[in-house]
C-alpha cells in the first residue's frame, strides 16, 4: 500500500495541474470503489475551482469553497493528469475533467482505493481520530514518551497505530527503528525519552529523504508522472531479513510482529 511518502509524491505532481482548476464534470464508470462513491462528486464538485490539494495522514483532499473530494490510492490506486482525449484503460474507474483539456484520472485495479465527499467545515469520520503528522513540531520525543506509558505492545506496532502517528506505515517503521538503533520487539513503555527523541528525528529524516527521492516502489506504486520511486534502492532493513546488516554485518533476523513482516538486527537494535 502507498505509505505517506507516496501519497505526499503525488500530491506535489499533481497539485500544479490541479489548483485554480475548474471542475467541468465527473465521469463515474462505476458506482463504487472500496465504498459507494457518494452523490456529491457528480452533483457538487461539477463548477467548482480546486483551491489546494491536501493531504492528511494517507489521504488526498482536493478542496473547493463546496467542499473536498476525498481520495485513498488504495492498494494499487493511481492518480494522472492526462489530455482529454486519452483512451481509457482498464481500470481507470473515475475522471474529473477540467477547464484545462486535461483530466484526472484514478485508475484502480482492486478497487481498494476510496473516492469520498467531505462537507464545508466537517472532518470526514476516516480523518477524527488520526494522530498528528510525522513531519509536524507536535510529533516528538515528549508526545511519543508520555502516550506511550504503560503500553505493553511492542514499540513498531505502537507506532504503526494511526491514532498515535498517521502515514508511518511497515517500511518506514523498520528503516527508522534500525536508524535509531530501537528493537521492534521492545515493549512501547519501555523506551525512554531519549530514545524517542532519537526514534522521532529518524522518522521524520527518513520520510522527509523518501519524499524526495520520490517514495518506495514496492509492487504497484508509480507517482502522478509515470516515474518510479527510488528510496527501495536505499532499505537498510525492511524486505532484507538474512542478509548481512549494513553495520554490523550479522544476518538481520526476521519475525511477524502484529502480522506484519519484521525485519532488524539483534545486536545493533537494543
């Protein structure tokens, strides 16, 4: 699934095409992707001018004074802006035409993306109960320390919890663990202020470089663009258990922690 990085990668290629757009109309070439797609996005978007294109947590909202459409790539979801006249592919479930002669296109094989509506001055239920941004000042070593007392949970799981942290997903999970030098297996009250303080800036250094380097190609991602993501190139850990630790050089273990695979080194993550 897009992780934050690749969300954040399309929201940057497509938000020049998209703002100070108008909406000429919306194609639905089916009714529904993971859920119904809602009246709105024909009835309420048509006319509107696409004021920014946002993203919270792994969610794209394109804002108009009517409202925002509200979009999740899914599992396999893609997002193009593309000339009018581009023939339609498989998959490529919904357009929202523009006053540009382009149009964006959400093509979805499995169908596991989202195209909702969010009312003026309303949060979508999806968005009220996320946790604050990674790269935002009110994620750091104190908020990390003091949520996580008393937890028993391992610290990986504690912060794949999207309440405690949005868009922090398996990959930048591991590689910011091995940054940190933090053992997945550790329970979450067991970590201290300092290594928190340590856990958060990895976090936020490894999100921020992946962002840049265009997000993490792993089965279906390609950014708005066409182009791949690069950061894969780069995993210190994630996807690599029994190889030989860019440190240390000792086969990284690998284990199922809250059924997600997990991969770290045992002699360099305490």
């Amino acid at each position: 699934m897009p992780e934050l990085p690749e969300v954040e990668t399309t929201r940057r290629g497509l938000a020049p095409h998209l703002e100070g757009r108008r909406v000429v109309t919306a194609i639905l070439r089916r009714p529904d992707l993971r859920w119904p797609i809602p009246l709105q996005i024909e009835d309420t978007l048509p006319g509107e001018r696409i004021d920014a294109v946002r993203r919270r947590a792994k969610y794209l909202l394109l804002d108009t004074a009517a409202g925002s459409a509200l979009l999740h790539l899914g599992m396999s979801g893609s997002l193009r802006v593309l000339p009018a006249d581009t023939p339609v592919r498989a998959h490529d479930h919904v357009d929202l035409l523009l006053d540009s002669d382009q149009v964006l296109r959400f093509n979805d094989p499995r169908r596991f993306g989202c195209l909702l509506w969010q009312a003026p001055g309303e949060t979508h239920e999806l968005l009220r109960d996320l946790g604050p941004e990674p790269l935002s000042d009110a994620f750091d070593s104190d908020y990390l320390f003091e949520l996580s007392r008393g937890r028993k949970a391992p610290v990986k799981t504690f912060l794949m919890d999207q309440r405690v942290v949005v868009g922090v997903g398996n990959i930048y999970v591991a590689e910011a663990l091995f940054a940190a030098g933090v053992s997945p297996l550790r329970a979450a009250g067991k970590v201290s202020r300092d290594r928190y303080g340590e856990l958060a800036a990895s976090i936020k250094d490894i999100l921020a470089y992946a962002i840049q380097r265009g997000g993490t190609t792993l089965r279906d991602f390609i950014s708005p663009d066409g182009a791949p993501g690069y950061f894969e190139q780069e995993l210190s850990a994630y996807g690599r258990g029994g190889e030989p630790c860019p440190r240390c050089g000792r086969p990284l273990k690998q284990a199922s922690i809250g059924q997600r695979t997990t991969v770290w080194c045992g002699h360099c993550q305490r």
